[in-house]
C-alpha cells in the first residue's frame, strides 16, 4: 500500500491515518483528530459504508478495492 496525501499541511502539522483504509477485520477506535468529516467512531467494518467508498475510491488498500469492485 502506497500512503499519499488527501490534502496539504501546514508546516509542523501532525498526519493522521484513517486505519479503516486498510484494514477489513472487526475492531473500533475512538477518533478526536477534530476534522469536522471525522466519524468520531472509526471501524474494521467502515469500507462497507457507501458513502466512504465515494469519499475515499482508490485510497484503500488493494485488497479491500477488490472487496469493494465485487
């Protein structure tokens, strides 16, 4: 999996991951990166959200495109 970049930072700014990108397994995480998109609740299940599969086409992991494009 290549990591790029959805947007630019400012100098200094910490990166965030989203790991439903990457991931297909149950598991949840509580999120506070305070974008106003955040989900606030980030899951192993979240790929299978329609509107996630809009917002974030092509960024996930291989594997999980395949999952998705069946």
């Amino acid at each position: 999996m290549t990591e790029t970049a959805r947007r630019a930072s400012a100098p200094g700014e910490e990166p965030t991951f989203d790991y439903a990108l990457a991931t297909a397994v149950p598991w949840s995480i509580s999120c506070r990166c305070g974008s106003p998109a955040c989900r606030c609740l980030i899951t192993g299940n979240d790929w299978w959200r329609p509107e996630l599969q809009e917002r974030y086409r092509e960024h996930f992991s291989p594997f999980i495109n395949a999952r998705i494009g069946e």
